[in-house]
C-alpha cells in the first residue's frame, strides 16, 4: 500500500523516482485547504527537460500514433466502484489518440508543455478510453495511457518528468480552478505511483469530485485514471464513494509491464 507522505516528501521523492522500483497503492490522510483560491487558469506545470538522447530533447511527431495494444488497459474489475457502476472494459472502447488531454488538466485548468509533455515524443502511443454517462450525481470514468517505445533515459525520465508536472497541476488545483480539498497520496517514483482526490466547487453552485489514480511503471510510460462526479449543492452521488482501493495503482502498472515486459 503506498505510504501517505506530506506533500513536501511527495515532491523529494519524485526526483528519486529512477532508483525505486517498487509498486503499491492509495492511502488517505493528507490533506490541503485554500478556500481563497483565484481560480485564474495555469499556462503550464513542469520545466525539466529529459536527457539521454542523442540531442536531449524530444522532437515532435511525424506519421500516424501507432495504436495501444488491449493489454495495457486496466480490467474494469479493478476500477473502484465497478460493483455497482458495472462499468465497460476501458479496452473494447479505448480510441488511439495522440495528444489525449488528461483530467487532471481539464479539471484543475491545467496545461502540460513544453519538453515535459512526453505526448509530443516521437515513437510514442497513446490513446483514451471514456467510460460511464453524464448526469447530476452519475459517476464517469476516463483512462488515458501514454506509452513510449524504448526504455533508454530519456523515456524514462520523460515518463517521471510528467508524472512530476501532473502532480504539481495537482498541488497548484486550488489556484487555477479554485479547488477546496485536494488529498494526494503516495510519492510517485517510478515502479509506483501515486493518487489524488480533488473537491472543486463550480460556478452554478454545484460540487465536482475528482478520484485520481496514476500508474508509473518502470518503463517511459504513464496511465491516468480519473473518476469524477457533479452534484447539485447539498447533493450526493448516486454511488456512495467507499474506502479507497489499494490495489488501483498497482493495476495500472502490472497492466503496462506485464503487456510491454519493459517496467
């Protein structure tokens, strides 16, 4: 089970990311408040460049995002709540998509750039599957996975420089969407991972819940499974949310390493 760390050790051991290599999941005690938050948009989390290529930096696409293979999707057995959601394999529905936006970015207002945002590397796959239906208290679910071919520096320091720039969107989410509650748990080294629960109250009076869970194998990859929920003021989910999954992450990476024996 990943250890519940401050965000201060969250933060230290995300630049040791390289050296560990062990996998585990969520536990839910740390907590951060700003209910003075500005809620102005973030023009872009993260500066580190990768290094270990021939030039150290990644150049951008050329030709067509060769598709996931169904294997590195998580079962939606190992999704939280699929007991009773039921959800679709994330699979039998995922789309090839080369610049898949992630929740966290789409939620928190974020945007992800530069030579951080591994989307722009070459020989890299990506895609995203969107599961659920929209509705006042319904739960939806998204997993986004972006995978590089290789397992040299620069992919694997690209996978940890991202993951390191998804968790600052994470950190900065009360100053770019105005978030109330933001938990993050784990230390994000990669071989592991870490999760996230964010509350962001909405401008109709409304309350978006967001259950993050990211998965960093060993390998240049990332995955991103998002849950949220949007209900009315003094509403609740349909869905109870239950006890956090401790095994949610550890899904995630078995999924990637296990289909692409690089991790």
């Amino acid at each position: 089970m990943l250890r519940t760390r401050t965000l201060l050790a969250a933060s230290t051991a995300v630049l040791a990311s390289l050296v560990t290599l062990t996998a585990c999941g969520p536990d839910d005690t740390t907590t951060k408040t700003n209910p003075n938050a500005s809620g102005s948009p973030s023009t872009g989390t993260g500066t580190a460049t990768p290094t270990g290529g021939a030039n150290g930096t990644p150049t951008p696409h050329t030709g067509a995002i060769p598709p996931l293979p169904a294997g590195v999707w998580i079962a939606a057995k190992d999704i939280p709540l699929d007991s009773a959601v039921h959800w679709a394999e994330p699979a039998s529905v995922a789309n090839t998509n080369g610049s898949p936006q992630l929740a966290v970015e789409q939620f928190c207002k974020a945007q992800i750039t530069g030579d951080t945002d591994i989307r722009s590397f070459p020989a890299e796959s990506a895609g995203q599957a969107k599961l659920g239906t929209a509705g006042a208290g319904q739960w939806q679910a998204q997993q986004t996975v972006i995978h590089l071919t290789g397992t040299n520096s620069i992919e694997m320091q690209g996978a940890n420089n991202f993951s390191r720039a998804m968790q600052d969107a994470v950190r900065n989410c009360a100053k770019t969407a105005g978030a109330t509650d933001v938990h993050e748990f784990g230390d994000g080294t990669v071989g592991a991972g870490w999760a996230d629960s964010i509350t962001i109250p909405q401008a109709d009076g409304q309350t978006l819940t967001l259950h993050e869970y990211i998965g960093v194998p060993g390998g240049g990859a990332v995955s991103e499974l998002a849950l949220w929920t949007v209900t009315p003021k003094g509403g609740k989910p349909k869905v109870e949310w239950g006890a956090a999954d401790p095994q949610v992450v550890d899904a995630l990476v078995k999924a990637d390493c296990n289909t692409y024996k690089d991790c």
